[in-house]
C-alpha cells in the first residue's frame, strides 16, 4: 500500500511547487493536497500533475474540523506538510481574523487530528509546520540575522498568526509527543507566484507599463529565496529532520526593493526590447504601510551544516528565469489578475 502524504495549500504558489516535486518523485506516495481554493489558491498551477495515479485533491478549509477529521479517517495519511496560510501582509491589517482563523485555528485542527489518528504511535509519521522569518520581528541594517534562536517578536497580524501556529505545534510536540518539525523560509519568488505580491506585480505592471508601487523609499530588505530550491529543502527536512527541531530556510540573497526593482526593470527592458531604463520611471513611491519590518535576513548555517542544503541559484539567474515564466504564460496572468478562475471553482464545487 502507498503511503498517503497530505500537502495542505497544494494549490497555491509554494505548496504547488512542493505537490508537483512529491508526485514526480515519489511514486511509492500518494499524495493527497488539500486546499481551500481561496483567491491564492489554483488548480491550473497542478494541471501537469493532476491526473497522475499518486495525486488527489480534496477541496477542503482546514478551519472547518469535522470535514479535516473525516479526511484523516479517510486517508490515514503518515505524514502532514502544512503549507495552507494566509499569507499577506496588507491584507491581515485589514482582516486579521481571517489570518487568525486559518493560521492559528486551521494548524490546531490539524494537529489535533494527526494526534487522534496516530494515537501515540508514532513511528514513521511526521508533522511538517512550514513558516516564516516574519515571526522574528525585524533587523537593523547591522549585519545581524536571524538563527533558529532568535527571540519572537511579530510585528503584523500575518506573522502574529504564524508565530502562534508555530507555538501550538511545538506544544503538541512537548504535550503529547507529536513527531514535528518546522521550517522558517525567508520570501520566496519564481513562477506561478500570485500577482499581488512584489516580484510578481512588479513584472505584469512593468509589461503593462502600469506604475509601480514601491513603500516608502525602497530601503527595507529581504532574503529572496527561489521557490524550487524551498521545495526542494522541504524534502529534505520532511526525510531527514530531526523531530522536534526547527530549521532556518535562507537563499543568502539580500536585496533592498529599490534595488530588486531596479534589476527587474533592466531584466524586463532586455526581454521586452525596451530602451534601457524606461521601465524604471514606472516606479512610484507610495505611503509606506503600518509596521513595515526594515530587514529580515536568514542564518541558514545549520540546515548546511546537518542536511547539507544550500541554495542552488543566484537572484540574477532565479530573477530571470522568473521573468521568462510570466512572459510565457500570460494567460495564467490574466486568468488570475480577472479572478475567472475563482468563479470556475465556486461552481465546480457548489
């Protein structure tokens, strides 16, 4: 018999990375993706893997338990890799329940099912908890970062939330003895990337010759990490993590978003045949948001070090190789920028 793995937020821009690398490779898995198919969630995203024998989709919101416990039953999975979140910023301040609902709430349904189904035996199960650097809080521009030691410190909804989910599974652990592990990733790009997040947008207004909003004066930093080498990663701790730790996930890859900006627009002049540096008076300033984190940067130095991962791209290559996707598949763009695909799903699922 398969082994079933459910992968939570398989439709949505990481998990379809991480669906799509478990269902090629394992063929001795069956994968089971459970997602809610909200506004970032999209099938087409699996449309290469979606009728392969070792893949299912349930159309399930983990915040409704008794729907998440018939399907634990169901499938008697050994295995969890919970990527199912709210995940922008912008949006929690406006919302936060939301982000409380599916972040919080959402993981302890899950993990009160794992603990009910496998019931202290725990051999070969493991509950994967993927997160963000955003539970730390922010850097100064010191040269510091962030180890799996660093104090929690959120400062928005969205990493409120995410660090009270990273909480709840380390108590399951020390309660009852949950085999977890968590991961703490730093922002991700590369295709198939929702186009209201930077990179993303930046790319469709650019091509558009929409502005493009830029917060306050470009000067916070990120460690931008290529989502095929976070899925791959994934892999590796969900194998060879040690139960009950944490791993910092980084691409060593820092960039203020003036700059990363200013790169993408040179990236874009190239492949659209503009004039070099017409792109780059689509940049706008724009009020910076409330409780904009300055920096976030990973020490990645113990996930090298005890399960010799590293990132496998430079930004630049990364960058365009992202840059060629979009351009390649503007359909995907305007499906998802319509909303048509989310009027497809509600009917399909009615």
């Amino acid at each position: 018999m398969k082994k079933h793995i459910f992968i939570t937020g398989g439709a949505g821009f990481i998990g379809s990375h991480v669906v799509r690398l478990f269902v090629d490779k394992y063929a001795d898995y069956q994968i089971v993706n459970l997602d809610a198919l909200t506004y970032a969630g999209n099938l087409e995203n699996l449309k290469d893997v979606a009728e392969k024998p070792n893949y299912i989709f349930e159309k399930v919101d983990i915040t409704d338990y008794e729907k998440v416990d018939f399907l634990f039953k169901k499938y008697q999975p050994c295995g969890v890799i919970h990527l199912a979140a709210e995940s922008h910023v912008d949006r929690s301040i406006t919302d936060p329940f939301v982000f409380i609902r599916t972040n919080v709430l959402g993981t302890c349904n899950l993990l009160h099912c794992a603990k009910e189904l496998w019931k202290g035996d725990f051999d070969g199960k493991r509950f994967y908890h993927v997160s963000t650097d955003e539970v730390y809080g922010a850097l100064e521009n010191d040269g510091t970062f962030f180890t799996e030691e660093t104090k929690y410190q959120p400062h928005s909804p969205y990493s409120a939330s995410k660090a009270g989910s990273d909480h709840f599974v380390r108590a399951y652990h020390d309660t009852y003895g949950l085999p977890i592990v968590i991961s703490n990733c730093s922002n991700n790009y590369g295709s198939h990337h929702f186009p209201e997040k930077l990179i993303p947008l930046a790319i469709n207004n650019i091509k558009l010759k929409r502005s493009i909003p830029i917060y306050g004066k470009g000067e916070n930093v990120r460690d931008w990490l290529f989502v095929d080498d976070h899925a791959a990663v994934i892999d590796v701790i969900f194998h060879n993590g040690k139960n009950g730790d944490t791993y910092n996930i980084g691409g060593n890859n820092e960039w203020t978003n003036i700059d990363l900006i200013r790169l993408l627009c040179k990236i874009m002049d190239k492949k659209l045949g503009r004039t070099e540096g017409e792109s780059e008076k689509l940049i706008t300033f724009v009020t910076d948001r409330a409780g904009h984190d300055l920096r976030y940067a990973i020490n990645s130095q113990k996930l090298q070090k005890e399960l010799g991962w590293k990132p496998s791209l430079q930004f630049e290559e990364g960058l365009e190789k992202t840059v060629d996707w979009y351009l390649a598949n503007e359909k995907w763009v305007e499906n998802v920028t319509s909303g048509e695909y989310q009027k497809y799903y509600k009917k399909m699922y009615s």
